[in-house]
C-alpha cells in the first residue's frame, strides 16, 4: 500500500509492506476491533475477517496499483491511497 501526501509545506509518501496489511496479524486484529466495536446484533465471525483478508490479497495482485482515495483540493493539497 503507498500513501502520498503532498501540501504546499510538504511532500510524504509512505510504503507500508503487503504482510503487515494482509497477514494474520492484521486480520486478527481487525477481527478483536471488529468484535470490540460492532454492536451485539452484527456479529463478524473470525472466518469471515481470514475471508476479507484473503480476498483483498487476491484482489490486489489482480489490481497492483488501484487507488483506493484520491482527493485534490482547490489549494491544491492531494492525498492518494492506492494498493
């Protein structure tokens, strides 16, 4: 995933590895945050974070660089975030 920023002040671009996004680690986490902030009544069950996690994994190597956010403002500031 890369993340870029830019401003008049400041340029960033951030890389984050594929394995911290998509790994077990991650999806169990997101499954406690899931469980921890999901009301009673919409349950996620942990096999249906590992099933997100897999299929966002398969959807990126099918589509390497989709941009999921990409927002420009009039003053010309833009943030990007593509897989």
């Amino acid at each position: 995933m890369k993340i870029v920023i830019r401003t008049e002040e400041t340029n960033l671009t951030l890389r984050l590895p594929g394995f911290l996004l998509y790994g077990r680690l991650s999806s169990r986490i997101a499954g406690g945050l899931a469980r921890k902030y999901l009301p009673a009544e919409m349950p996620l069950p942990a096999d249906a974070v590992a099933r997100l996690m897999a299929e966002l994994r398969r959807f990126r190597r099918a589509h390497p660089h989709w941009v999921l956010v990409d927002v420009q403002s009039s003053s010309g500031e833009i943030v990007r975030i593509t897989l």
